[in-house]
C-alpha cells in the first residue's frame, strides 16, 4: 500500500519543496492570477511558495503529510492534503495529487470528481484526462471513460491511449469504430516495441507485444459483429503463431473450432 501513495508523496513534495527559499526572496509573480501548471508535469515548485511564503500553516500541513506518509497513515495524509488544497486553492499540482492518491487508493469515484474539477479549470490537461479515464474504467462506465481516453488521445497521440480506445468501443459493441482504430495502431511504428502484460497458463503476469492482443481483438469483432468464424480463425491462428502460450487466443479459437 505503501508504494501506491509515493508519486502522489513526490509529487506534493515537488510544489512545495522550496517553501523555505521562497521565505527568503521576495515573490515575483502576481499572486492574483492563477497557477497555470505544464499537461505533462505537477506545478512549478515555486508556485505555493511565492502565493503564501509566509504561511506557517502551508509548512505546518506539509510536514504533517511526510510524517503521516512515513507512518503509513493514509487518512491522515489525505487530510492534509486538503488542508494544503484548502490554503493553496490555485495550485493544480496538490489537487492531483489528491485525485492520484485517490485512485492509487482505488476510491475511483473521487479521483474521477477531483479530476473533473481540474478539467472544469484546463480541458486539456493530460494528467487529469488519465485520472479520470482510468477512474471511469475501473468503476465500469465504459462510455465515459471512452470520452476521456478520445479527448487525451487528441492531445497526446498515445498508442497506449489508442489500445484502450480499441477495447472499450469492442466492449460498448462500436465495431467499425473499434477496427478504424486498430488500423491506426497497425499504422503506428511504435506498435513493433509496444508490450501489454496479461496472465499466461501459469497465471502469472507476463509481457507480450501488444499486435497480438490487437489480433486477438481483430478476430474477437470479426467473430461476434460479422460473425466470420473462418476469418476470426485466422487471426488467432496468427496470434498463437507469434504467442503461442497465449491464453485468450488459444479459448477463442476453441471456439470456432
């Protein structure tokens, strides 16, 4: 459980870790406008000390939150996490870090409305478009988490993005929506190096490249949507060409048999 709260510990300790050398210099910003944080990174370190350098509370809850982390306390930690929220309300950085702590946590529900607040402030941030991808799949309400993975994919241009895509419009039975995607994916050079990891016959987790699992799935839409078992056989049959310990291939080709 430990491991699951430490990017939200660094990513908390990133906005705040020159607090102190912002007690030594003068802010520089105008403390009236918002934070405005990097998609791709947490908020610049500076950004709550410049807002509130001289605010023992802001130092008091962020020794709080290490101690708690240290000691395994994650409600304790959670606390004050809101009550670093609560006194630097403009840093987008400590409002993630609750939504990832959240998830991390498996309360999807509210990782997914903390991200939703972080969304309602930059629709475009690609942090809070995974938090809440990912929270709406975990919690089975594939059509959002749909929405969300389409919106990142128009930013980011992921094949992992496009992998998750595929599956959820086979499972929401939007086929040819489904195969126009895996047709991206075959186009995508990085599809060649790109592994997924999945439960072999041993069931232990192993890494396979990802164009198996998208065969796999080419010969799933073939089978339940056209209902092609010849052509739904051949692409097992090249999964298991390339995988052959390939489990989900090796069930679905059983049953065209």
């Amino acid at each position: 459980m430990k491991m699951r709260v430490i990017v939200s510990f660094v990513l908390v300790f990133i906005s705040l870790q020159v607090f102190s050398q912002a007690q030594k210099q003068p802010a520089k910003t105008d403390t009236k406008q918002p934070v405005k944080t990097d998609n791709k990174q947490p908020a610049a370190a500076s950004q709550i000390g410049e807002k509130k350098q001289e605010s023992p509370l802001t130092e008091h809850f962020y020794k709080k939150y290490i101690t708690a982390v240290q000691w395994n306390d994650f409600d304790v930690a959670k606390d004050a996490l809101y009550d670093l929220i609560i006194e630097n309300p403009l840093n987008d950085s400590l409002i993630y870090s609750l939504a990832y702590f959240y998830y991390e946590n498996q309360k999807y529900v509210p990782a997914v409305l903390v991200s939703q607040q972080l969304l309602a402030r930059d629709p475009k941030s690609i942090s809070a478009l995974e938090i809440s991808a990912l929270g709406y799949e975990a919690m089975g309400v594939k059509d959002r988490a749909l929405q969300s993975y389409e919106s990142l994919y128009l930013i980011s241009n992921g094949i992992g993005t496009l992998y998750k895509m595929a599956f959820l419009q086979y499972e929401l039975k939007r086929f040819t929506e489904s195969l126009a995607t895996i047709d991206i994916i075959f186009a995508n050079k990085e599809l060649e190096t790109t592994k997924v990891v999945f439960t072999d016959a041993q069931n232990k987790s192993k890494e396979y490249p990802m164009k198996v699992s998208i065969l796999n799935l080419k010969g799933l839409i073939q089978l339940d949507h056209f209902g092609d078992k010849v052509a739904a056989k051949k692409f097992f049959d090249e999964v298991l060409a390339i995988a052959p310990d390939f489990v989900s291939a090796k069930e679905n080709l059983a049953k065209v048999k």
